[in-house]
C-alpha cells in the first residue's frame, strides 16, 4: 500500500520547515508547550492569487509575502513569533516545483524571525491557489498593544516609508516606472516591524495593510477619537518620490505597506525613539489624535483637508 | 467615513460566535491565557465546496461539518477543544444569508463541544468557496495520543460505525436509497468522538477521515507494525447494512466517518469500555496489530484477504 499523495507532496516541501512540536507533520495535530507565564496572540490571514497576489508573482516571494504579513498582525500586538500552520488549496494546474520556491520564501522568514511551522492541510481545489496562514505569538501579560487605546493628544507615528507596496503593485500592473526595483520589491516581501519594545510606549497600534488613511480610521473608531496628519510629513522613500505629486492619494490609501501605525503620548516619545533606534526601523510622527467622532483629516500642501475617492482597500 | 464592507459582514456573522480573547473580531489578533500546566494541541483543516462538501448541501451542515473535522483532530489526540479562528475565502456568488446558516452550525457545535471563535479572516476569492478552520485544544503534558506508539498485540478499536459517510454521499451524487436520512446526515454532520479520557488506555489514535483501510495504514506505517482486520467484524449502521454486500468495498475504503480508530492492549480493554461506556460512546474490537510491515491486511467472509481498487480518498 502506498501512502496518499499529500503525504509525498508535504514531505517533500514543508517537512524541513517544521518546528519540533510539529511532529513531522505526520500526526492529526501538533503538540505545543506555550511559554510559561506568557499569553498567546493569534491571528490569521489568507492570500488567493490574483486578489492578494499576482500568478505570475515569484513562488519565493508569495512564501515572504505570506508570512510577512501573518508576522506583521504580532508586530501590530507587540507580539513575539512562537509558529504557524499553514492551509494550501492548490490547483491542479500549478507545477509541483512551484512549491519548492515558496518554501524557500518561508524558510527564509522564518530564520530572520525565529519561527517554525506547526502543522496544517493540503487540499486540492478547482479555484485560485489559496494560502491561509494561522500565525502564534506569545506576550506578557497585559502587555498585548490594541486598536482601542490612543487618547487625544497622542502623536500618531509611522514606521518605515508609506505607499511603496501600491506603487509596486502599479509598477506590476500599469507600467509605473521601477528604475531600483525598489517599488516592487516593497509589494513582494513586506517586512514585518517587529522588535521594538513597545509596550508601556505606544498606547495603540496597527499594521497598515489596507492603506494609511484607512487603517487609521480603525484606530480612530476603535480608541473612539479623531486624528489630524499632515501629508507632507508622511514618509516617502525616494523611489516613491520620483513617481511624482500624481500618486500622492495613491500613496496615502494604497494597501500592503505592512508598516506600523502608533499612538505615543508626547512624554513617552524618547523611548520610542530608544526602541526604534535599537532596532534600526525609522519613525516618523506624522500627527496628532483629538477628541470627537471626525474621522481621519488629511491635511495637503495648502492646510486644506485632502477628499479621497476611497481611504484604502478591501479585498472583500 | 465607513467601514470596510468586510467588517460589516464579520459583526453580521460571526461577532456572537467569539469568545473573550477575540477582542471582539475587531483588533489585529486575538489574545489567549492558554490553560496552566496544559500542553496546546493544534490542527488545521480546509474544506471546499465541491470537494470535501456539495455545492448544495444545507449552510447550517457546512458549519457543522467544518467544526465537526477539526474537533475530530482534537479528539484523536485525546485533546480538551479550546477556541478556532476561521479563514474564509468567498466567491461573489454567494447570497450573504448563507453565512447565516453557516454561522448557526458553528454555534450549535460550539455549544455542544465548549469552544469559541478566536478570530480569522474574510476575503474575496474568484474560485469556489474554501474555508479553512485553525483549532485549539489542550491537553495534559505528555498525555496526547500519537499515531506512533500501536504495538503488536495491541487490539485494533473503532468508535460507532464505519461507512455511512461514504454512502451518504452515494445518496446525494448516485441516487443510492436513504429511507431514513441516516447514511445523509452522517455524510453532513461527523459527530467528533470527543469525551473520553483515553491516555494510559490507548497506545495510538487517528481519526477515520479518508477511510478506515489507508488510516489504519497511516497508523501502521507510523507506529512500524501491521494490522489484520475481519470485515464482519467492522461495525455497521443499519442503513448501511440495507445497501447491501455490494457496498462493503466502499464502506471500507470510503471517506468522512470521523470515528476514531485505536490500539488498545489487552489488559486495558476494562478501561477503555468504562470510558466509551461513561461518553456513550460504542466502541468494537475488529482486528489485532502484529509484526512487521506487511501493511492492512482485511480478511473477508471466506477468510481470504480483500484486495481494493484503493484503500482510500485523497483530496489532494
């Protein structure tokens, strides 16, 4: 009797991923000892090709993109990675070497950031390849960072550079000039901020996944208060520069940044700056949290509030 | 400004399924105090439709079944569930109230096996509709039953009856007869074998998902011994029993029982009938593991070894 195909086809690509609890990936479940004291974060998320994706993306990079953005959900909580599993829904048509290249993309992750993989499924499908992720953190106790807890008169900071990801993405898509690459590689393989010590420094946080104006309207309705920015003080790399005034609301509502979104109470910045700093990730504050339900202001070159036609994506 | 239309579509759904660590499906993760003392047992398993369920069976049993796989992975590790985070990937196609039925099947399992939604994730897909369940148990350190450790002598155990599943869905796609609706509701409804408490009694454990000849080979092949069973002796419904000997094959071979599968010595055969007796849970004796790796031998009426077509599915 021969053993079913998956079995193969998981031993051949994700068994030397897996972490010691993981049980060579031949048991019904996984096995996990948490770190004593500690509370676990959870969180998952999918990505379907041609949707969160391009197919003709490389294999290594959809495997970054993947856990890039599953690791960023912990970075987003103050949350340390402990392991994932992982779901597969393949096509019949994807070449069986194509899973080579995306295991190579987590290896990869998970040596920069200190993770294995626990377990998960295989299946086919008649659809899009479809990768779903569950990713586990630990954190002590209370020390979990939330949407819900900026206060008026926090700054409102950014890590890294805003809008490279969309802008790769039109690069991909409308023929967006990319002279470095640098735009495109920012939409390929998000790296997820982890690292900084920000509890008892931010008082909320958030990735910013679906576009900065979006996401920090989460924070807003969250934490039950309103922000102000400044579009001239949210960071840009040069590359996103070149591409010109053109694409500044593009930049301000573009998803898949992956960066974080802080509120830090002005007596608490010095150490944000410490933390960062000690983690090489640059901040930038780009304004300020108020009182009342207005929603996020974008303020533009002339100090009047910027209109979008939309504040970020979905990819509902 | 609104909301993203996904958030919306999770409080309508699936907000009164989440318990107290998912921050209210609202935050980047969820958080969880695992139990003290407590190693975590984790599985993950996809179903799409078309594949591992019809287009058309009823919302309510796609819940069902979905919670109903999972749980059956935590009751083959002999694991307590604790909570799930659900990935769904949804074609344009499908009206918004399916998720109704769907999140009512999930709530009435959640009621009956103790565990709540943690947290996941929404999107769109082009293909067909794919959800993908991350589940969490716990279990006492060392105590989780493996596929590795059936030895020779060892007793070979199954939970209820095998094969109604399978010829449930013969009912639905073959026009088989189903005067009472069982074979049907076992196809749409696995009822995970949680509840009894089977470490020091059990020496291995798989659930029957793919069929009862390639999972006690998977039992096999990861403990390094054999096993002979007698079909007479497998256990059948009624209804199974009326589709005739000419669907003894199938009932073997086919997919879906989520019974449990066991290796059990002889000297604790009185505890495993006290615990299966205490969770109302029948349990039968249909054959002995032995020596060597001569696989899944299945005797027929005439004492002769069967041969099958294949000895089970693969959705792969």
């Amino acid at each position: 009797m021969t053993e079913a195909p998956e079995f193969a086809f998981i031993a051949r690509h994700f068994r030397s991923l897996a972490g010691p609890g993981a049980l060579g990936l031949a048991d019904d479940a996984a096995i996990l000892a948490p770190p004593p004291g500690r509370e676990l974060v959870l969180s998952a998320d999918t990505i379907v090709s041609g949707v969160h994706f391009l197919p003709d993306d490389p294999a290594e990079t959809v495997g970054v993109k993947l856990l890039g953005v599953n690791l960023s959900d912990l970075a987003a909580m103050g949350a340390t990675p402990l392991g994932y599993l992982l779901a597969v829904s393949v096509p019949g048509t994807l070449p069986d070497d194509w899973f080579a290249g995306f295991a190579r993309g987590l290896a990869g992750m998970q040596a920069r950031y200190g993770l294995t993989l626990l377990g998960g499924d295989t299946t086919a499908t008649p659809g899009p390849l479809t990768l779903s992720l569950t990713i586990l953190g630990h954190a002590a106790p209370g020390a979990a960072l939330r949407r819900n807890g900026a206060r008026p008169g926090d700054g409102i900071w950014v890590t890294g550079t805003i809008g490279d990801a969309t802008l790769g993405l039109a690069c991909l898509t409308e023929g967006l000039a990319d002279p470095t690459g640098h735009l495109v590689e920012r939409y390929r393989r998000p790296s997820p901020r982890l690292g900084m010590a920000l509890h008892g420094i931010a008082h909320a946080a958030i990735d910013v996944s679906d576009g900065l104006v979006q996401d920090l309207g989460h924070l807003c309705r969250q934490s039950g208060v309103s922000a102000r920015i400044a579009a001239a003080l949210v960071p840009a790399s040069d590359a996103a520069r070149a591409a010109g005034a053109a694409f500044l609301d593009r930049r301000l509502t573009g998803g898949d940044d992956y960066e974080l979104l802080l509120a830090v109470p002005p007596d608490r910045v010095p150490a944000l700056l410490d933390t960062a700093g000690a983690a090489r990730i640059a901040v930038t504050r780009i304004g300020v949290f108020s009182d009342g339900a207005d929603g996020v202001t974008v303020t533009g070159a002339d100090g009047a509030p910027m209109r979008f036609a939309r504040a970020g994506w979905s990819h509902f």
